[in-house]
C-alpha cells in the first residue's frame, strides 16, 4: 500500500494498544480513508474558493446577466463539489485496488457522484428558469411548470440508477418491474400528473398569466398571480395575504380573470342610484324655464319643446299629451354629463337607463366605461361621477329613495 500507517506506534503514543489483528487492520483502513477524505476535501476547498474568486471577478466584468444568475444560483460551487467522490475513487483504485471491499465502495462514490451532479443539474435549471423570466415573454408564458416537470425526471433518473447501482440490475430491468408498481405511483406522483396537465392547459390556452387579477371565490384568492409552478399557483390578495390554489383546480373549477379589462380600452362603471317613484312629475312650465338655464340641457329643451307641441296639437287631456319629465330630464343631462368627462371612454357603450322597477324605488343605473383601469384612480372617476348626480338631484325635484327610518331619523 502507497498509504502505510502503524497502528500501533500511534496508539501506543496515545497509551492504547490494539493486540487483535483484524481490529488493527480495521482501524488503519480507517484512518486511511480519513486521511485521503481530509486530503480531497482541502484540496478541494482550495481550488474552489481560488477559482470562485476568479470567476466571481470575471462574472462582474461582464455586461450579461445570464452569468450572474449562474454565480447567485452556485452553478460554479456545486460543479466543484464532483471533486471529491472522484478525487476519493482514484485514490481508493491506486490503494486499495485488490481490496475485497473496493466494488461495494465504489458503489457509495457513484451514488455520491451521482447526488452532485443532481444539486448541478437543479442549480441549473433554476438559473435557466430566472434568465427566462427576465424577459417580457415570461409573463405570458412561464416555464417553471417544465422546469419542475425536467427536476421530477433528473431527480427519478437518479434514484433509479442508484438504485440499480446497489442492487446490481440494469436501470431497465428496474423500470420494467416498477411497471407493476404504476397505480402506486399514480397515486403518489396524482397531484404533479394532475398540476403538470393542468399547467400545460394554462400556458397553452393562456388562462393565466403571472401578473393577472383574478377571483376565486372557493380559494378565497382576489388578487394578482404571483408565481404558476407544478403544484400550485400564488395568489397575493389585495389585503397582502398570499393564497395558494392547486393548480388543477383553475382548471375544473371556475375563476374570474380580470385581464380582458385590463387589455380593453376602459373598465366598466355600472351603478344605479334608487328614485322614489312618488317624486316622478311631469314638468311644470316654471320647472322648465329653470333647467333652461342649464347649459348641459338648453339645447335638448330647446328641441324637444316644439316636437312636443307638434305632437300635441289638437290633444287637450294630460293623459293624451306627451310631456317632459323631471326623471326623463334628468337622465338626459345624466348622459351629457357622462360625454363631457374626458376620464370616460365615450368609444365603448355608454348610458342611463331604467331597471325593474322594486320595493325601493326605480333604480337609476349609470353604464360607461373608465379610461382609468388603475385601482385608485378609477374608483376615483366612479366617486366623482356619483357625487355630482347625487347633488344635482334635488333640483330635478327628485328624491332618492331610503328606507322611512333613515329619513326619520334624518328629519
């Protein structure tokens, strides 16, 4: 052996002594294989803490970004990890080569080889995942699906291959007799399968996309998509809270994606104030020449009023005449006043209507669009909006409608 220590000088300096042996013998494989261990793992340190550094300064020179990501993600470090088990093989073939023992120790190195290059290949794939969501195309189409899927396959293939390793059989031949063992698997690897196919749906029909508003209300998510991985997607709500949901289920179950809206050219307004039914009027003359003044509703009095004679003449009973209301005015100036707010899109459908009339009066309702999508500054636009019409109201002599206790109270 190239590698020769006595065993008993050493404990007889530590005042020990081994008479047996096979004990002896056994302690001075011992030591050996620590010693070439130690001598694998300095080496080891040295070089790559030297070969770090110089990397580390040539990745910081450069201009790209992909090579950063592979230093952040320790692609470099983890390669040198091989060194090791391969350093500790060659060591063993050269002093242990007619060892009885060498076959089943080389095993435990191919195994060790084999886990490092997994960590590489890992280390890897997330640097090539983080490049990839680097560029705009990543929000329409992440890969990180795939990329799990390919961790899944690498990280299978290699307890296959150990296996067999030890075991002493073709990676084949153990495939072959895992297929008896498919319904297990099935329903151990039920939740990838199902994330994999569901997130391949999702990415090919673009139902989700990282960045998207969504609404589920069985998962309690109302918010944007953060991350579309194997398992599940994150939801960050608008209370900050992150929600997780599986991600077959945005595919068997239903959710409300809000991306149309944010793709069109507005976000919809659609809200109704209540009349009280009993303040509907026809208009007095003296109710006219007062709305009159309205520059909003000079010009549609001023047209309407000869029609309505024009219609009326030789009619002298209320119920035959066709007048104006104090409710049909007040949409009309409801709807110019929805045309002169340059915060709407007057290029999408856009008016004042009547719903059913109910218990609670007739509802009012305003539909338009925003041209401001943004959060804040819509609800902003649709505040102001209602403001104004709630004010303006009482001149229509109108009333909105509240429940007789509140006006009680407010009287």
């Amino acid at each position: 052996m190239l590698l020769k220590i006595d065993i008993n000088k050493w404990f007889s300096w530590l005042n020990l002594g081994i008479k047996d042996p096979s004990t002896a013998s056994a302690v001075e494989v011992l030591l050996q294989i620590a010693v070439i261990c130690l001598i694998a793992f300095l080496f080891t340190f040295f070089l790559r803490k030297g070969i770090t550094r110089v990397i580390g300064g040539m990745v910081r020179r450069t201009k790209t970004k992909w090579d950063d990501i592979f230093f952040e993600e320790r692609v470099f470090q983890k390669i040198f990890n091989l060194i090791p088990p391969i350093f500790i093989d060659f060591a063993f073939k050269i002093v242990y080569g007619k060892w009885q023992h060498i076959e089943l120790f080389h095993r435990f190195i191919v195994a060790w080889i084999l886990v490092v290059a997994g960590f590489v290949i890992v280390a890897v794939l997330d640097a090539i995942n983080r490049i990839y969501d680097s560029y705009p195309i990543a929000k329409d189409r992440p890969i990180k699906v795939f990329v799990q899927v390919i961790k899944i396959f690498v990280i299978s293939a290699i307890i296959i291959t150990i296996v067999s390793e030890f075991i002493g059989e073709s990676p084949r031949n153990l495939l072959v007799g895992l297929g008896a063992f498919a319904a297990v698997l099935m329903l151990i690897f039920k939740d990838a399968i199902l994330g994999f196919v569901a997130g391949v749906q999702l990415l090919a029909n673009q139902m989700v996309r990282i960045g998207d508003w969504i609404v589920m209300p069985s998962n309690n998510a109302n918010g944007t998509v953060l991350e579309i991985n194997l398992y599940t997607v994150k939801v960050q709500n608008w209370d900050m809270t992150i929600t997780t949901i599986p991600t077959y289920q945005l595919v068997s179950a239903s959710f409300t994606n809000w991306r149309g809206m944010e793709e069109a050219a507005g976000r919809r307004i659609m809200r109704y104030i209540n009349i009280d039914m009993l303040s509907v009027h026809f208009l007095s003359d003296e109710e006219i020449d007062t709305l009159r003044k309205s520059n909003v509703l000079k010009g549609y009095i001023e047209d309407m009023l000869p029609k309505l004679n024009e219609q009326n003449k030789g009619k002298s009973d209320v119920l035959d005449e066709r007048r104006l209301t104090n409710l049909g005015i007040f949409r009309q100036y409801a709807v110019r006043k929805l045309e002169a707010n340059p915060d709407l899109n007057m290029g999408m459908t856009y008016m004042v209507r009547q719903l059913q009339p109910t218990a609670t009066g007739i509802p009012l309702e305003v539909y338009c669009f925003s041209r401001k999508q943004e959060w804040v500054a819509y609800e902003k636009v649709q505040a102001d909006i209602f403001d104004h019409l709630l004010a303006v109201i009482p001149y229509f002599n109108l009333r909105i409608y509240q429940y007789p206790e509140i006006i009680k109270t407010t009287n």
